[in-house]
C-alpha cells in the first residue's frame, strides 16, 4: 500500500485550516448569546453557525482527503 504524498498534504492542510475555526465558531455563538439585546444579534449569531459549519466541513474534506490518499495511492501505481 502505497501513500501518495501530496494529497496527504493537502488533507493535513485542510485539517490545519479548520483548528482554528474550531475554536472561533463556538466562541461567536456564545458571545452573541450574552449579547441577546444588541440588535446584531441574529447576525453574529448567523456567523458563529456559518463559522462551526465550515469547520465541520473542512475537517470531513480533510479526513476524505487524508483516506483517499492512503487507499487509492494503488490506483496509480498498477
């Protein structure tokens, strides 16, 4: 079995991409909760889930990607 390097890298880099949104998403929804009076509430709010979602989205990418490359690198080689 053999690994095809570069697609690993590009997982890795889309895992490394989505630490910090990790972290920002749920920060975002928790100060817009604290904040439910202001009038940018439902907008912050939107943020933070549009922030956690692409998190999500980046880490599933990310481990596909990181699969992909450890599975079809015999693909190429045959």
């Amino acid at each position: 079995m053999a690994t095809d390097k570069n697609v690993l890298v590009k997982g890795i880099k889309l895992l490394a991409g989505a630490l910090p949104l990790l972290f920002l998403g749920p920060i975002i929804i928790n100060s817009a909760f604290k904040n439910e009076k202001n009038p940018l509430y439902p907008y912050v709010l939107a943020l933070g889930i549009i922030v956690a979602i692409a998190a999500m989205y980046l880490i599933y990418k990310g481990v596909n990607t990181m699969v992909k490359s450890m599975f079809d690198g015999d693909k190429n080689n045959q």
